[in-house]
C-alpha cells in the first residue's frame, strides 16, 4: 500500500543554534546535523570539514602481513590472481588492485566468479582452476572472510590466500596468510564501514607505504562508485572518498568510466550521488546479474575509448533488460501476492519457477516498497530454490531466516538483506515457520523521517543553497527532508509525462512543488484540501537563472492519526489471517451507514482512478482504516464494484439492483465472531 508514519526529528533547538554560533555554520545546517545525532561540536566540524583526513591503512590487523606476501611475490614473479565480486563494489576493487598490480609489473590475473554458476565468493572448483593457471597467490576483494573451505583447500594445493573483505565474519577465520577486514574482532581501526573498495585502497597505500591522503586522487573515481554502490554509510572516511570522487568524476579522466558516462547520457551533466546510485552503478551491476562481470573489469581498465564504449553500450542494454525482467517478476509477484493473500502475512514470501535470480533481490525490494513489510522472492529451478530478500528497519531479516536454518541449504546476510537457498517443496514450510517466528515480534512499521518542519514563507534559492554544506548525500547522510504541515491545495496542474505541479498556501506564503509519477486521476486530493507534505529541495538552471525546486516525496491528509492508522491496518491484517478476537470483530462490523458512505464516495468519484489509500485519505475523518477495507471487501464481494486494471482500482458497476447484505459472508463471519447478527439492505 506504501503508508509510510511519518516521524519528524526530535531537536533540541537552544542546543542546535548554540552549535550553528560556535562553529560559524548556517542554522539550518546545524538544525539538520543536530538531528542526525551530530551534537558535539568537534565531531560536527570534522563532519562539515573539507580536510582529507584518512586513518593510516596498517592499524587495520594482518595489514603489515598482507603488504609482505604481497611484495614479495611482485618481486619473485610469482603469479598473482585478483579475486574479486560481481557486484559494483567487487568490479571495481578488482579493477583498482588489479590496475595497481599491473603497474608495479606484477604478474597478475583477475578472477570473477559467475553468479549463477558459482555465487558468492571463493569456491574449491575456482581454487583449482586458478592453480591450473600457475597462481600462487589469490588476493580477494569484497569477499573471502567466511571462506574456511576454500583457504584450506588453497593452503593444500600449494597456492597462499591474502584475504581483504568488508563483509561481517560469522565464526572461525580463514586460515590464510592474512586476513584484513576492519570487521575482525580484534582489528583496532576506528572506522569499520569502508566498502570492499575501500579496503583495497587502503592496501594499495599499504603497498606504497604512502599515506591514503597522497593516493586518494590516483583511485577516488573507483572509491567513489563503489561506495556509494554498496550503500555504505556516507560518514567518515566515505564521506572523504565520495566527495573526492565527485570532484573527479565530473571530468572523468578514466577511458572506461568517461565511456559510460558517454552511454548514460551523463557527459557535462552536474553529477551526485543519486546519479551514481540510479544511473551508474545498475549499470555495472546488470553484468554481474545478467552476463559476465568481468567485462566491467575490462571496461574500467580500458585505455582505448571505442573498446570502453562498446562495453559500455552493452551494459546500457543490458541493463534496460534487466529493467523488463524486474517489472515483470514485480508485476507477477504481486498478482501471486494478492490472490493468495500473502499481502497479509508478517513476512511475505512469494516464489516463481524461472524468475531470474540475480533480479530477485532488487524485485524484492520493490515489494518492500509496494506492501511495508519484510519480503523474500524465491526463484524456483527444479528442485531447489534461491531466495533473496529485504526487510524495513525494525525487523532483523537475518535473525528470521536464522530460525528457520534447520530447512535451508544455505543462507547469508545481514538485518535489512539476505539470501538463501532451500528444497523448492520447503518453500510453504518456510513461509509458515518465519511467519511463526515473526508473530513473536513487535513487528515495525515503515517510518519517513523528516528532519524537521519548515515555514513554507522561509523556502528560497538561498536556503537550498546553505543545504550543500552537507553534501554528498546517501546512506546514514540522505538528502534532507523537510515537513510542510497544513497546506491548502489551491491548484493542481498537469505537467511533463505523468507528473504534477501543485500550487499550495499557508497564510501569506504560496510555493510550487512537483510530484513526479502522479496523474490527476490518480491523486487523492482536491483543490482546496489541506494537507501535509514531505519535500526535497534543489535549485534548477533556467535560462541563466537559478530558480527553487521544491519536489513533493510523500502527502497525506493534515490531522490524520497516525497511531490509529497503523493500529487499524495491524487489525485488518490480522482479520485477513482469522486472528481476530469478539472485541476485534465488532470494532471492525461495518454499519449501514458506514458501507453507504464508502459506496457514495465511489460513486462521486468515479472520474477517479480510486484506490484504497485514494478512499482512505478522502474518508480517514469519517471512517477507520480497518472499516473501511471491510466495506470495500464488501461491495467488492457483492458485485456493487469492481477491481479495474491495477490493484485496489475500483470502479462504479452500473447495476440499480437492491443488494441484500445479509447475503455477505464476509459480515455474516464478523458477525458470528462477535456473536451478533445483523441483517439489512442497501
């Protein structure tokens, strides 16, 4: 359904201000930081700085070890091989060693392993296939640091293991030479989020004997990709790697990466993170779900432009591929999802013979979107079948999974992503059983946080201007986004290709916002209506003008109550699993008068391309959540309307047939629940 509460920051704004004065700093900017848990002044400084200030490689364990082995095989020849990852992290940690290695003149190779084929990480059958090659030492990349069987079996056949990971090790190190990932127990570096990427910079500067600050500029455009790929937290040290990295990447001086930028459409064009999230990096992640990642390796190392571009223009693609796949197991999930009911469930888990599974994962992220709640998408081949999944904050994805390992062939992950692998006719026993072990939590809501209210009077060019102070934004560092409360719609134009412009006012103060992916048949509101929004800000370029940008990221009714809301949407779920208590029922029980208010508001609306959050925001005063959906289920059942072309669209049947109510199951169940019977018509 996509209902979001929404959860303005808690500020101490005396303390906020006194932080702006100390440190000469915007008030807003101080505001915003403050709420983002930077309170002392010292850490908010080094937050804010422009400093490069990097933590020397060697306090990270096994570092000084894995620069020794190193050396030595580049200066005895031996044969080395780049093991890296198919995903965006892995490409281009692999391409930055490997690149690294290939001008010290070392003999080196890369090895990517397949991801259908092989998965994740290092495997005995690739271990074998690298000595094959006369390597006789494997350097890994954004992996190795659960790779017990592997290491030992490298360790038999003569070939040494320098393991260098970000990933969270989950019991016994590897037995290898060195083992180097700020995740190790006891590794004292005081920066433990770098990604893959950036573990392997700092092995670069490790080989150098360079501090991080002289290199950075050689491998920030590399940094900069990946880290932001991985969804890394932009604090710290990524903060450092990703704003250098921008810096270069508006002039790519790498021929692979100017060759993309070339294929997006990205050349001379302002570049920031969102761009690198939802334009670069699917791009060089589709190799890896689609076809061979290797060749991103190649692209990236690549020093003749029409070689890159080719790759490139593959990968674009590829990747709009990729984009059908991922719709159509979306749309073909969701239609499973709601004839079988699985929208209800605490955990929905859904599964589909031949859905591509390296699509899975981000088609589940799209259900998480779509329905609030944990998901996993099962792509079933035979016997077996590979799962992906992804959950909201609050609900500990990994832990879930976990409590059903007695089932699983395999399993991985971490609170908000996993993967696993199970027998496909296991697959309804999981569902059950991770539903059992979620009915013992306090099962979260997905929550919109705003980092503050704003006047609609104090919105200027100048005040998104202060707001780049806190760029680059992403992950533990998102865009801001402000609240606008009890705005009056005063007009609601059409604009583009199925967006909107709407005209609102508060008192003196009148603003235009833009709501992208909303048709005035689809919105839920009327001019005239007061509501709340949640907005980004920027500044756009117009004819040599700089003109304010206020973008509309969510609206609800203003005075809805949230708490409510939520409770009632937890009560029709539970209704929808027959867990209702006679109290429940009865709260739920409809009355005439509550079927022929929803049934009125169809009919007005019939123009309308309604849908139950549509309903909800026009009748959230007059009628509950829970109520409501009964009454839809009602007519719905009872032929009165119908579901038209997408989900919960409704539209008027034109029948002038007297219903008779009493012929409903659905309020003859309420009813014997609540040990009362009703019996009338409309």
């Amino acid at each position: 359904m996509g209902l979001k509460k929404w959860q303005v920051a808690k500020i101490d704004k005396q303390s906020a201000n006194m932080l702006a004065k100390e440190l000469d700093i915007d008030p807003l900017v101080a505001l915003i930081a403050y709420s983002r848990g930077y309170t002392d002044p010292y850490e908010l400084e080094e937050f804010l700085s422009d400093e490069i200030i990097i933590e020397d490689p060697f306090v990270i364990a096994d570092m000084q070890i894995a620069a020794n082995r190193i050396n030595s095989a580049i200066e005895k020849k031996e044969r080395i091989a780049v093991y890296g990852d198919y995903d965006c992290d892995g490409v281009t940690a692999t391409a930055l060693l490997y690149g690294y290695l290939q001008k010290r003149g070392a003999d080196v190779v890369f090895y990517i392993p397949d991801r259908e084929g092989e998965g994740f990480g290092m495997n005995i059958n690739s271990v074998d296939y690298l000595k094959s090659k006369g390597v006789s030492l494997i350097i890994t990349v954004d992996n190795g640091i659960n790779a017990v069987e592997a290491v030992d079996h490298a360790n038999s056949i003569g070939i040494d293991v320098v393991i260098t990971d970000h990933h969270l090790p989950t019991g016994q190190l590897p037995n290898a030479v060195a083992v180097v990932d700020p995740h190790r127990l006891d590794c004292n570096s005081s920066f433990k989020d770098l990604a893959g990427v950036g573990v392997a910079f700092k092995l670069v500067c490790a080989l150098e004997n360079l501090p991080p600050e002289e290199l950075i500029h050689k491998y920030a455009d590399l940094l900069a990709i990946g880290t932001v790929a991985d969804i890394m937290p932009i604090v710290s040290e990524n903060r450092v790697i990703v704003r250098e990295g921008l810096k270069i990447l508006k002039n790519p001086k790498r021929t692979g990466i100017n060759a993309l930028f070339e294929a997006c459409g990205l050349n001379g064009k302002e570049l920031n993170t969102g761009k690198v999230s939802f334009i670069i990096a699917p791009r060089i992640n589709t190799a890896g779900r689609m076809s061979d990642a290797q060749r991103v390796v190649n692209m990236l190392l690549e020093d003749d432009y029409g070689k890159a571009l080719e790759i490139a223009n593959q990968l674009c693609e590829e990747n709009a591929r990729r984009q059908m796949l991922e719709q159509k197991i979306v749309v073909e999930a969701c239609q499973q999802i709601e004839q079988k009911g699985y929208e209800f469930d605490r955990v929905i888990v859904v599964a589909g013979e031949g859905w591509h599974q390296g699509i899975v994962g981000i088609a589940a992220s799209k259900l998480v979107e779509r329905y609030g709640k944990p998901c996993i998408i099962f792509s079933v081949s035979g016997d077996t079948a590979t799962g992906s999944g992804r959950s909201i904050d609050g609900f500990h994805l990994l832990d879930a999974i976990k409590s059903c390992s007695h089932m699983l062939l395999r399993f991985g992950g971490h609170s908000l992503a996993a993967g696993l692998t199970i027998k496909t006719e296991d697959i309804e026993r999981f569902r059950h059983d991770i539903n059992q072990y979620a009915a013992g939590c306090d099962m979260p809501v997905p929550v919109l946080k705003l980092d503050c209210k704003i006047n609609p009077a104090a919105l200027s060019v100048e005040l998104a201007d202060v707001l780049s102070a806190l760029e680059p934004f992403g992950h533990c560092n998102p865009t801001p986004l402000f609240g606008l409360f009890n705005m009056k719609i005063e007009k609601i134009a059409p604009v583009g290709s199925g967006h909107l412009r709407l005209t609102l006012s508060r008192n003196e103060a009148v603003i235009n916002a833009v709501m992208f992916s909303a048709t005035p048949e689809q919105f839920p509101f009327e001019q005239g209506d007061i509501v709340d929004l949640a907005v980004s800000l920027s500044v756009n370029l117009y004819n040599g003008k700089r003109y304010l940008s206020v973008q509309i990221k969510a609206l609800r009714p203003s005075g809805i109550d949230q708490d409510r809301l939520f409770d009632e949407v937890r009560l029709y779920d539970a209704y929808r699993r027959g867990e209702i208590n006679q109290r429940e029922a009865a709260v739920l029980r409809p009355g005439r008068e509550d079927l022929a208010l929803v049934f009125r508001c169809i009919r007005a609306n019939k123009h309308k391309q309604l849908n139950i959050i549509s309903l909800l925001y026009k009748l959230f005063d007059r009628i509950g959540f829970g109520k409501l959906r009964i009454c839809v289920d009602v007519l719905l059942e009872m032929g009165i309307i119908q579901i038209n072309g997408n989900y919960f669209q409704l539209s008027l049947l034109n029948s002038g047939e007297k219903i008779n109510l009493s012929d409903s199951k659905i309020l003859s169940y309420l009813d014997t629940v609540s040990n009362g019977v009703e019996s009338w018509a409309i």
